[in-house]
C-alpha cells in the first residue's frame, strides 16, 4: 500500500484537478494504477480530485472516492475497519497526531 498524503500540495492552484508543472508523472501513475491489473493499493487523501482520479472513479470501478469533512480519529478508523484495514496513527514530535497514517490489510 502507498499512501499520498495532502497530493494537493503538488496540484496546481488555479487549474483544479491539473497537476503543478513537473508533477505530470503523478497523473500518468495513477491513470495506469487505475487502469491496469494489479494487486497494489494507493490510499490518496487531497482537498480536491485529482482529474485522473474523477475520469476513472465508479461503483464497478477499482477507483473510488470518499468525500470526508470533519472526521474524528475515532470515525477514520471506523471507516478503515470497514473495509477491513487496520491503522496505526502516528505522532509527530510535538505529540499532535499525525494526519499520515500507516495502513495494513489484515
């Protein structure tokens, strides 16, 4: 599993959905990771979608989305439990949880 944590970071600001200059390799990965078999798992979090991930996302589709706001640690890893992932969350040295998480499937 990899995780890409706050991707819209590398988004560009004024083009939603389009990747920063220089960033266009992320794009082209997901599009493959979402197109082609594999057995592999990329959890992407971002404030907004990347446009990859809008064309390829369906109920039938190895792409999904899961708009969230205002969860609770408590509620994240309810919906992790759910699909049967388990998470660790860790700490950052000024002991704030961290927003990054580390996913295992059971």
């Amino acid at each position: 599993m990899l995780i890409l944590d706050n991707a819209e970071t590398i988004l560009h600001s004024k083009q939603p959905g389009q990747w920063r200059s220089g960033y266009e390799a992320y794009g082209q990965w997901l599009r493959m990771m979402g197109e082609m078999p594999h057995q592999s798992c990329c959890l992407l979090t971002s404030r907004e979608n990347p446009q990859e991930i809008a064309i390829l996302e369906g109920e039938r589709s190895m792409v999904r989305s899961l708009p969230l706001s205002g969860l609770t640690q408590d509620d994240g890893r309810g919906i992790f439990r759910q699909r049967g992932i388990c998470i660790v969350w860790g700490q950052r040295p000024n002991g704030k949880t961290s927003s990054t998480t580390m996913a295992a499937i059971p």
